[in-house]
C-alpha cells in the first residue's frame, strides 16, 4: 500500500516511516500542511496518516480540503493530546480514525489496517486480475464473463487475494486481514475457504486460480490467470 504521511517532527517521521516501510508499505512524507495536501491530492495513496499540529496549515484543515476535493483515502489523525475536542474535529473534518500521541507503533499499523481493509469511502473500483473480475460496490464476482456466487467471506478472501497478486501470504496474515482480530479460531479456516473459493472458481472454468505455497500460505498467481486466457 502506499500511505502518505504528514508529520513535522523529523523524529517521530523517521520512525513512523522506517515502521511502516518494515511492514511493506511505500511511504511519502512531507513536512507540512501546504506540501501534506499537495501530496494527497496529486498523489494516489491508499492511507493518510496526519499530523494534526503543523505549520501553516494544520492537519484538520488537510483533509477538510482533501474531502472537499474528492479524496477519500483512509485519514488516521495524530493528536498531539487526549483532547475530546480534537477527536471530534478530527472527524468533522472527514478524518477516520485519530491516535492520540504517543502511541505504541503496532497500534498505528493496526488501526491502518482495519481502515485498508474497509476500504475508501468513495465507491472503490473494481479489481480485476487475469479474467477474474471483482467489484467490491456491486459485491460481485466474474470469471471470463461469468458471474460467480460468493459468500461475503469467500468474498473478503478473494478480495485480499487479488489486491495483492503474486505476493505469498500467510494463513495468519489472511486470517488477521479477512477475519475479526478477534477470531480465535484455527488458521485451518483459512484452508477451508480457499478450498471454497478453487470449487467455484476453478473448478467450473478448469483453470487455475489460487496457488498453495507449501508451508506458507496461499498467492494469487498472475501468470497462471494469463495462462487460462
Ligand atoms: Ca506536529
């Protein structure tokens, strides 16, 4: 993912950025507010992570002028004290999340990636990989222009799966990003849905879709969707 991240102390950026780059995110950083909203709003970012306090203008007024102007990238807010007052300017102002400063690193990366897998708030566009075919707003499935029924997990599972194409992910990593945090169960669930998701779409189209990376996980492979075609 590609996350934007507005903050002016040197420090806390380094560290924020060294963070989420260790967890594979591209990050851009920029200093302050003029730069933060010229940023998100010529660049493409899958999250925001802001600042509140910055000089010139200030991080409730970035993403008011984000939202004013149709980006509706993920904005978790950084303020700088437990002020009631900030949270709810913070989200009057469009942001969805806020953490109050400091916080514990894993805390940011959790509440980004609870927001990463809700999703934009503008009708998020259709994911397409080889001739698979995913609309999340629609909530529909089609393989070479076949529609496919799925349930609303299956549904979750390939929607992670073919948002990262090639990449091998772990049952855990799936079970944290498709089910609750809360999930106690196995990641043997995780088995059993991608074996789901091979019977309604592999084995009516005869091609390959998923592929098992033993002792790891699951990857959805590019070059085996080409394949098919
Ligand atoms: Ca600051």
């Amino acid at each position: 993912m590609r996350i934007l991240l507005v903050e002016d102390e040197p420090k806390m950026a380094r560290a924020i950025r060294r963070g989420l780059e260790q967890e594979g995110h591209a990050v851009d950083v920029a200093a302050d507010g003029e730069d933060g909203l010229s940023r998100a709003l010529s660049g493409d970012y899958d999250a925001v992570v802001l600042d509140v306090m910055l000089p010139g203008r200030d991080g409730f007024s970035v993403c008011r002028e984000m939202r004013a102007a149709g980006r509706w990238a993920p904005v978790v807010m950084l303020t700088a004290r437990d002020a009631v007052d900030d949270r709810i300017r913070g989200l009057d102002a469009g942001a969805d999340d806020y953490l109050v400063k400091p916080f514990a690193f894993g805390e940011l990366l959790a509440r980004l990636r609870a927001l990463l897998r809700r999703g934009p708030l503008e009708r998020p566009s259709v994911v397409v990989a080889g001739d698979v075919e995913l609309d999340p707003a629609a909530h529909s499935v089609v393989r070479g222009g076949t529609r496919v029924e799925l349930s609303a997990r299956e549904f979750a599972l390939l929607e992670f799966l073919l948002r990262r194409p090639g990449e091998v992910l772990s049952r855990e990593r799936i079970l944290e990003h498709v089910w609750d945090y809360s999930f106690g169960g196995s990641s043997n669930v995780v088995d059993v849905y991608v074996g789901y998701l091979r019977r309604k779409l592999e084995e009516p189209f005869g091609r390959p879709l998923i592929r098992t990376v033993r002792g790891v996980g699951y990857a959805l492979d590019p070059t085996q969707l080409q394949a098919g075609e």
